[in-house]
C-alpha cells in the first residue's frame, strides 16, 4: 500500500515541477501588466475559488478531526499553523522571489533556490540532534541534495553571469528559507490527519490575503491586460497555485520534507528543456550532464531504504 501511495507522490511532485518549469514564461509575460504582488494576489484569489469548487465536488474529502459537516472549517488549533505556512509558503516567498530575480540573474537566483533540498535537510538534521530523536535521514538523502544541487549549478552555469546585488542575494536567500519553514509548517498539520484539501485552501487563502497590502501599494503602476496576459494569468492560478500546491502538498504527506524539496531541483531543468522544445535554444552537452545530475540526485532519494 506504502509503495503504491510513494509512487504517486513521486508522480504529483513530478507534474507539479512541470506546472512551476512552465511558469516563469506566465510570469514574465503578466508581471509588467500586474506587478509583481499584485499578480500574487490575483493568482491565488483564482487559486482559493478552485480549491473551494474541488472540496464540493469531493464530500468524501472529509476526515476525522476536522468538523464532520464542512471539511473547510479550520479548526481552532490549526489556525497558527495556517496562517504561518501560508504566509511563509506563498506570501513572503513570493515577495523574495520576484524582488530577487528582479535584481539579481536567472541563474544566479536558479542556484540560490537550489540550496532548498540542502537546507532543508539540514534544518532537519538539526531538529533531529536538538530533540535526540532517532534519525530519519539517510547518506542517500544528503547525497540526493548535494548531487541535484550541483546538477543545477551545471544547468545555470552555461550563462552564468554575476550581478552583485547584495539586495537580491537577501531577497533569494530570504525566499529559499520562507519554502523550507513552508515544509516543515505543513507536515504537523498531515500528522493531525488533517485533509490535503483544507490544508492547501487555508494556505492558499492566507497566502492572499498577505498579497493584499503589497498590491495596495502597487496600484498606481497596474496596467490593463490582454487576452494574452489574462490566460497566462489563468494558467497560473489553476495549474501552478490551486493544483500546484494541492499535488506538492500530496508529495509532502508522503515523502516529507527532504525528499519532497529535491524534486524542486528538476524545476530549472524543465525551463531549459522547454526552451530547447518551445523556443529552439541550443543545448550545451554541460547543460545536458547537469540535468542527468539532478534526476541521478532525485533518484537517490526516492530510492527504498534497505532494512537490515
């Protein structure tokens, strides 16, 4: 049953990376029209509105310890989890995010976030010592980290150039750690059997509602959108927040933290390759061997433990 529930975490979080490969096309094509945060606000209010219409079309969603009559009504104890992943996981790390890879280049900002699985791990590794409880990682997880990271660094590093923007190093950094406190936020709220659906829908519902006073302040600069830009904004709503979230929150559940984070990796690995496919870029035989690093590095974490 385990393997059965592990192979399709793997294959959301697969899905998912594809969905996030795909949407920094969406965001450079609707930031300039909505702003950045103004943006964040608009794909999540979609987001929330299509987690809601799934939680009624799934009344069998509804599990123990949450109210038996509607599976949405957030549970008293669970609000400070909400509310602190949701703004950690979608508000502020959006906010360093798009004011870092406004400052600083795109390959500086995909190796930054490659160090995700690396301190992940070991903000787990250090829970685990502070608490004395038995170790759940492994060689293969710190193994999987290191090897994915590098491969992105392989990736980037064909056009690999340095800004210098000690601002933007900041804003990454401080957006590489806002989606690791994300991981570790979200997995006590799994551990009270909480339903994937009320997990993702309050998140994605605080996540918005932090986006409000940023777009507040953006409002001078919003333009008026296009049918294009209005269907980039879409497929950023239902295919990378309500669905995005819902399957990476899949893969947390089941794979936890570390292992779920390294698949992150594979993000920038998708972007070059859809660039190969959709834009006719030319691939370096280094590009090549990075992105086999990454999936040699996911690979190794997804492989079974032996026992004995």
């Amino acid at each position: 049953m385990y393997e059965a529930r592990k192979k399709s975490a793997v294959l959301a979080n697969i899905i998912c990376v594809l969905f996030w490969g795909f949407s920094f096309i969406s965001i450079k094509v609707a930031v300039p029209v909505f702003q950045p945060m103004t943006l964040g606000a608009a794909r999540f209010a979609i987001a929330i509105v299509i987690l809601f219409g799934i939680h009624r079309l799934s009344p069998a969603a509804v599990q123990a310890g949450v109210d038996q009559r509607n599976v949405l009504k957030p549970a008293r104890e669970d609000l400070p989890l909400l509310i602190a992943s949701g703004l950690a996981g979608v508000t502020f790390y959006f906010f360093g995010e798009n004011n870092g890879v406004a400052r600083v280049t795109a390959s500086e900002a995909s190796i930054i976030v490659a160090a995700i699985p690396v301190l992940t791990i070991t903000a787990e590794w250090m829970a685990e010592k502070l608490t004395r409880k038995p170790g759940r990682l492994g060689l293969r997880n710190w193994l999987g980290a290191f090897v994915s990271m590098a491969g992105v660094v392989l990736v980037a590093s064909v056009s690999f150039s340095l800004s210098g923007s000690i601002a933007g190093y900041l804003y990454m950094g401080g957006a590489a750690l806002c989606w690791v406190a994300y991981g570790f936020l979200t997995r006590p709220l799994f551990a009270r059997k909480r339903p994937r659906i009320y997990v993702v829908f309050w998140q994605n519902f605080f996540g918005f509602l932090g986006f409000l006073p940023f777009a507040a302040l953006e409002r001078a600069n919003w333009g008026t959108p296009s049918l294009p830009v209005i269907i980039h904004v879409i497929f950023l709503a239902v295919f990378c927040s309500a669905f995005g979230y819902w399957l990476y929150a899949h893969s947390l559940e089941i794979l936890g933290v570390s292992t779920s984070t390294v698949f992150i990796n594979l993000i920038p690995v998708v972007t070059v390759i859809a660039g190969f496919f959709i834009m006719g870029d030319r691939l370096t035989s280094l590009q090549w061997a990075g992105a086999a690093l990454v999936l040699t590095g996911v690979y190794l974490t997804i492989l079974p433990q032996r026992s004995g």
